[in-house]
C-alpha cells in the first residue's frame, strides 16, 4: 500500500513557528526570574545556622552575675568574669557594679566556681575600691538591679568612702595547749596592730587557746608597716603563734545587704 505525504499548509506552519516562539520566551522569562532569586550555597545556610547557635548561646547568659560596686571614675578592667565572661561595668549614679553576663539566676554552689569568685575579687581589689559581693549574686535583668541599687545608694557610698585605698588583713593569735598568757600581752598585740589600722573588728573565738581573731581594715601603703609590726610581735611573744591572712577585699567593713534576684 502506497502511503500519501502531506505537505503542512501556510497557516499550519506559521501556528507552529509561533508556538516555538512562546515557549522560548517563556523558558527565558523563567531563567530571567530565577537569576534573581539568590538560592542561598551551601556555605551560606552553615553560616546562617551557625549565627542561629550564636544567638541561643547569647539568650543563654541573660542574668547579670554581680561581683561588685565601685567608684565610677575608677580604671578601665580587663579582667574575665566566671566562665571566662569579661566583666563589665553598669553606671549608676557616681558609683559602678561590676558584673558579667551568666547563665543561672540561682548558681549552684560548687567550689570550683566559689574560689574562682574570691579569686576574681582579690585581683579586683588589687587594682580598684570595691565593695565585695557573696558568691551567687545574680540578677535577672538591669531593672532590678538599678531598684535595689537606689535603694542602698547611700550605704553604698558611705562604705566607698570608708573604705578607698584599704585592705583588709586578718590575724588570729593562738597560745599553746594548757599555757597562761597574761591578759596584758593580749591587750599590747591588739593596740600595736590598732595603731596601723583604721579600723578593726573581732571575730568568733572558736576556741579556748584562741586570744585574738580580728579584722583590720589597713591603709594600702601601710601594708608593708603591718607586716613588718606582725614579726617583730612573734619575735616578742615567741610563745604565741600568729596567723596572718591577706590582704583581702574589706569584707568586715561592708555593712550593706544587696539581696539578688
């Protein structure tokens, strides 16, 4: 059987040059469309899930871990919080709180953390007058803190000022078992301490052959003169033994109650 060939009318081809034609236009417009769009690579969506982690971890150390108040025109600090947070200083008034961010509202007490605060405020003290916070003093946000603040404003003051450029030093003079020590060398160790002091505050006597346990708020440029004084004392009373502790952050001296929260 013979089959025919048809041959495609005038009409036929034109309809079908102009159905390319469409098609084409509209593959472009599509690429055109999509050349705008910026599919982020995948290196940006790492990068993009990295600063999600970033933020979390952030929201994370909301609370303001406070470490202490200090005078405000007092030096720039360079000097790592807890969790190697860097401490920072939150004005108020003419005073400063040192506190860097963390975690918790309420710390759990352990003693890594516990010495590492004493540690932080030793060298704070080192460097500036600071009034020195209990460990675990944290604040939820910088409004309560700012209310508690005004409300201690003045005590706060007050302490600064008693206890700028101090230190504290403690002593503790113990006799030996089942020997009498007069009353009188009791009374001179304390006046000769007293004189290099400007202040002094006893603590618990714990126990019988504990004479002295005190407190004495020094001068920093008559540390030197104290220490020297405590070994002249032991090579006058060789009978007795002297603890000498410090120096310290004046923490007898500070009669200031800031509840955390």
């Amino acid at each position: 059987m013979e089959t025919k060939k048809t041959s495609k009318t005038g009409k036929e081809k034109k309809t079908e040059k102009n159905v390319i034609k469409i098609t084409t236009l509209r593959a472009e417009k599509t690429k055109k469309r999509q050349s705008h769009l910026n599919f982020p690579s995948e290196k940006d969506k790492i990068a993009e899930l990295k600063n999600v982690a970033d933020e979390k971890n952030l929201s994370k150390d909301k609370y303001l871990y406070v470490y202490g108040i200090t005078n405000k025109e007092n030096v720039e600090l360079n000097i790592k919080g807890l969790q190697d947070k860097p401490i920072q200083k939150l004005n108020f008034e003419n005073m400063a709180v040192l506190f860097s961010f963390y975690p918790n509202l309420h710390p759990v007490v352990e003693e890594k953390e516990a010495m590492l605060h004493a540690e932080i405020l030793n060298e704070l003290a080192g460097k500036i007058t600071i009034i020195p916070m209990a460990f675990g003093t944290v604040f939820k946000n910088q409004e309560i803190l700012g209310t508690i603040l005004e409300k201690s404003y003045h005590t706060a003051k007050t302490t600064l000022e008693l206890i700028k450029n101090k230190i504290e030093l403690g002593i503790k003079v113990v006799k030996k078992e089942d020997e009498e020590v007069s009353e009188k060398a009791n009374k001179d160790i304390l006046e000769e301490l007293n004189k290099l002091s400007v202040k002094s505050v006893q603590g618990d006597k714990f126990s019988d052959r504990l004479l002295l346990n005190h407190s004495f708020l020094v001068e920093r440029n008559k540390f030197d003169p104290f220490s020297e004084k405590i070994g002249e004392l032991e090579e006058k009373h060789p009978n007795l033994k002297f603890i000498y502790t410090g120096p310290w952050p004046a923490y007898s001296f500070v009669n200031i109650n800031i509840n955390a929260g």
